[in-house]
C-alpha cells in the first residue's frame, strides 16, 4: 500500500513540474516575441513603446465601454 502512496505522488509531482515547465517556457517565448516586435517597430518605423500602450488602451477602452 505504502509502494502504490510513493508512486502515485511520484506521479503527481511529474505531471505539476512538467506542467510548469511548460508553463514557464511560454511564458519566456511570448516575453521574447513581444520584445522582438516593440524592437522592430521601433528600429524600423520610430513607433515606441508607448504609442504601442495608448492604442492597446484604446482598444481595450472602445471594447470595455469605456
């Protein structure tokens, strides 16, 4: 009984850790392409970071009623 205890935590903790990692792992990909892309628009068209915000403000303004 103690064996089908240790296995079935064992199990448990596989399943969270690989869960985080993967969770972890998307997280860092999406931090690196929005990072990717404020530094194209800014480079290649002069729009920074702020001006990206206020229209995502806007956006999310028109959509919530405000």
């Amino acid at each position: 009984m103690d064996l089908l205890i240790v296995l079935g935590a064992i199990v448990v903790v596989v399943v969270v850790f690989g869960w985080l990692f993967k969770l972890v792992k998307n997280t860092v990909q999406t931090v690196l392409l929005v990072a990717f892309l404020l530094l194209a628009l800014y480079f290649l068209f002069g729009i920074g970071p702020g001006a990206v915000w206020e229209q995502i403000q806007t956006w999310l303004g028109d959509w919530l009623g405000r």
